[in-house]
C-alpha cells in the first residue's frame, strides 16, 4: 500500500499542472534541462518541431524546430515517467521580452 501511494505522489509531482504555462523554446535555439535520474527512453510528442538528445551526464538539450506544440517524457529503465512537460516552439519576435530599449534622450 505505501508503495503504492509512494508511485502516485511522484506521478503527481512530475505532471504538469493542468492549464499550467508549456515550457518555451525559440526557433533554433537549444535549452539544457538536467534531470534526477537516468534516462531510459525519450518520447517526443511531434519530432518535426522540437528534437531531444542526451549529454553523457544524462541531461536532455531540447532543441526548438518550427513553431508549434508538443510534449515530451523521458521515461527511466523501468517505463515509469521521470520527466514530462508540454514544449511550445516560438519564433524569437513571438516570444515575450524581459524588458525594452528606448532611445536615449537627445538633450
């Protein structure tokens, strides 16, 4: 039984939220994700627009392709989820800024 509650309350934590933000990527552009565990297998939702590859210390560099969604899941030796999350590809000008440049005042 414990170990039965113990398997649900992981598979909750590595769900994402429902209605929760995708994880956001640009066009051509590669993010480095470090996971707790060993790898098994990869799942790409729709590999036409993000790509996957390990590094050797096991992490995933999640590559943006073309605009769009998909998902992902990197499933550990045994088949049970050790990382999931929704991907959204973007194109640089669709992706939200952190701040604005104004021109500096001529005075």
């Amino acid at each position: 039984m414990k170990r039965a509650l113990a398997s649900v309350a992981i598979s909750l934590l590595l769900a994402p939220a429902a209605g929760a933000d995708p994880f956001k990527i640009k066009i051509d552009q590669t993010v480095l994700v470090k996971l707790g565990a060993a790898p098994g297998s990869i799942v790409v939702g729709n590999p036409a627009i993000a790509s996957v590859a390990l590094t050797k210390e096991g992490g995933l560099l999640i590559t943006g392709k073309k605009s769009g969604e998909t998902n992902i899941i990197v499933l550990d030796g045994k088949g049970r989820a050790i990382w999931q999350n929704e991907i959204a590809v973007r194109k640089l000008a669709d992706m939200p800024s952190k701040g604005r440049l104004y021109p500096a005042s001529a005075s």
